[in-house]
C-alpha cells in the first residue's frame, strides 16, 4: 500500500484522499491547523512547515509526496526531493509562487498576459502607472489567494490609497483586463508524458473569490480550446511537469490572456468529480504514480457553485434536482469557503432551474455573500 504525502490540509487534500480511496492509496497531509478537512480522514502532522521534528515525522515512510496548497515553503519540496519522489517539481511550485516568476514565464513562453510592472517602491509604482496606464491591479507578488493582496487602480487618487493597503510586500502593477470572460484550463499530465486536457470552464467572481463554475464554458469555441491547451503545452513541458496544473485566463473576444497557474487541483476543476469521466483528483493521483490517466471527457453539463461564509440547510439543497453536495467541515467565516455543489445534467437547459435555485439559496443563506451568475 502507498503512503502519499501531502503538503497542505484543506479541501483540495480531503478530495484527493477521497479519490485516492478506492486505489488503495494512504494519505498523511502536513498542515499547519488544527482541524483541517483532510484531517478529517487521513493522518495529520499538525504543526508549522518551519518545524525539523515534523519534517521527520511527515516525511517518515511516505513513497511520495505532493501538494494541494502553492504557499508552502519550496525548501521542504526541495529536501523532500532529495528522497522521494515529489510531484509537481519543486520549480513549479517555485514559478507559481511569485507572481513575478510567473508572468516572466509566460513571456519566455511565448503566452499572452496581462502588461506588468515592478512596483516595489513609491518611485517604481508611479512609473508602473505611467507605463502601464489605469486602470491597473496592484498585487502582491507572494502570498495572495482568492483576491487577497489585490488592489484596483481605477484613478490617479486611488495610487496612495493602493499602496498604503498594500505595504511592506513585494508587487507587481499589471493593466486591469477588460475582459468578456474568465475561463481555466485544468490537465493532467503523468511522470510517463501522458497528457489528458478538460474542457475549459467559465468562473464567476465576487470580491475576488471564485462563486460559479460553468463547464463546459457555455461559448467555447474550438480554436479557444486548443490556444488554451497549446498555452497548456508549452508549461508543461517547460516546467516538465507531472500532476494537475490549471491555468486561468482572461478571454477578451476569441484572445486569451494568462492570470495564473495553480500546480495542483483547483477549485474550479471540482465539477469533474460528478461531471467528467475522471475526476481531476483521480487524475493528479494516476498522474504522480505513473498510472494511465482516465479520460477527461465531461458528461453533459455541470455547474459548479461554492458555498461561501454561510452554508444552507443540506435538505433543501438535496431536495434541488441535479445537486450533489461537498461539505468540508470547515467553521463558517466571512469569505471562506466551506463547500460547494454541483450540478450535473445533459444539458445546458436541463440545468439551469437548477442552478437558479442553488444560486438563491447561496445567496440567502445566513452570512452568504451571494453569487454573480451570467444570468443571474
Ligand atoms: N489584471 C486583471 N484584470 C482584470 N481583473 C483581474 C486582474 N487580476 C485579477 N483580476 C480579478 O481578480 C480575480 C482574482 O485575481 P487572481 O487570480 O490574480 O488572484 P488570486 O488571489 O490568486 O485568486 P485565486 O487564488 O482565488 O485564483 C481574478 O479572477 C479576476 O476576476
Ligand atoms: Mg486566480
């Protein structure tokens, strides 16, 4: 039996576990709080990534070890990596960590993205606006998830109050893209150079977070899925990669423009549990082990919403057709994601008094902070 270790505790880890089950497969997963979601059902070093007596604990009789968090330590990947095989490499998790890194990669790559400046300084940062124009997004470099670390430059009024909010990190200004859509890409590719692609998926955000997954995007076209998987294609090989790695995009008519990579599974590949052939979970792990990857093809179409501060009663959210339900088990706060549902039909049309349903419902639940929809 196979003993995977896992950097990271949250929900993205309690779903890889789940999907790892049914191989056989054992999980220990280093998370630094208390009460986690993967602790819920795996082995748990609870105790910080700085701490040596848990690295040896953690790395203890593990064959294997990946992550489902980008913001761990790459020190630790990279010592792990001295013994066992770890999963992506230790440089992805290096390149997507720094926000800097990532967008230098896509320029070597040849991938459109968003113009960027370096904004260290007060100095810097009025030359950025003045290179860049407004309106702008200053962010941080490192450290930022689910808008954190983010601030919109619309005026000129706006640059102190953006760099006041923003102190005492490392930034990068980049042009605010006006853009139609958002969409992700999520594939897996294994240790052997088998690569399977999903369809891209549509995001709605609110305040940053992500609030709804369409998938398939409802208006792909088949030239915007293979610019996205050729994108795709030159990370993966650059970064010679294995495991789930999901790129988002802004979509300005039919051109894309890279925001991010996440080297792990990501919350917008969820719908794939209930709404593809392979889950992008069973994926990543078939692809750390070596194993054929499943097929990626979705069935019919799903919704994907999250359940943000507040979770509605699990009754009525079951009693809505379609509706699949994931509770991480985590206490409700404002902003955090506590779980979410999908919604899985052979159409579009067959979802959609669903969707209308579970999106009222997550918008009313107490402490919910509501969801945009393209209709709703
Ligand atoms: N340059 C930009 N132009 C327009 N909108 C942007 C830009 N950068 C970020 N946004 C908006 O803010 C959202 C969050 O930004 P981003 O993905 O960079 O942050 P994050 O904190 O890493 O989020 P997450 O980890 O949840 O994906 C984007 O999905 C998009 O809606
Ligand atoms: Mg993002």
């Amino acid at each position: 039996m196979t003993t995977i270790g896992v950097l990271g505790g949250g929900q993205l880890g309690w779903m890889l576990a789940l999907a790892g089950y049914p191989l056989d497969l054992r999980f220990r997963f280093w998370e630094p709080a208390p009460g986690s979601p993967a602790g819920r059902i795996a082995e748990q070093v609870t105790a910080p990534y700085d701490d040596p007596v848990a690295l040896a604990d953690f790395s203890e009789g593990i064959e294997l070890a990946t992550y489902e968090f980008e913001n761990v330590p790459v020190e630790i990947a990279r010592t792990l990596a001295q013994r066992i095989p770890v999963y992506p490499p230790p440089t992805a998790l290096e390149t997507a960590q720094d926000r800097l890194n990532e967008k230098r990669l896509f320029q070597h790559l040849g991938i459109p993205a968003p113009r960027f400046a370096l904004a260290d300084t007060w100095e810097q940062l009025l030359e950025a606006v003045e290179e860049i124009g407004l309106p702008a997004v200053l962010k941080t470099r490192r450290g930022g998830y689910d808008g954190k670390g983010q601030a919109v430059l619309r005026e000129r009024s706006d640059v102190e109050r953006a760099w006041s909010l923003l102190q005492g990190a490392n930034r990068i200004l980049e042009s605010f893209v006006p853009f139609d859509r958002e969409v992700s890409l999520v594939a897996a590719r294994s240790v052997r150079g088998e690569t399977v692609f999903y369809p891209l998926a549509e995001n709605y955000h609110r305040e940053g977070i992500l609030r709804l997954t369409l998938a398939p995007a409802p208006v792909l076209s088949p030239a915007m899925q293979a610019r996205a998987q050729e994108y795709m294609e030159r990370l993966l090989q650059a970064l010679d990669y294995a495991g789930v790695l999901a790129v988002e995009f802004f979509a300005c008519g039919e051109e894309l423009f890279a925001n991010e990579i996440a080297p792990r599974v990501h919350n917008s590949g969820h719908w794939t549990i209930e709404g593809a052939e392979t889950s992008q979970f069973a994926n990543h792990l078939r692809a750390i082990l070596g194993l054929p990857l499943g097929s990626a093809k979705p069935l019919g179409r799903a919704a994907m919403v999250n359940l943000i501060g507040a979770v509605p009663d699990t009754a009525t959210l079951l009693a809505v057709p379609h509706a699949s339900l994931h509770l991480y088990g985590k206490a409700p706060r404002p902003g955090r994601k506590l779980g979410h549902i999908t919604l899985r039909a052979e159409s579009r049309e067959a979802l959609d008094a669903s969707l209308t349903q579970i999106l009222s419902l997550a918008d009313c639940a107490p402490g919910g902070e509501g969801v945009n929809g393209p209709s709703h």
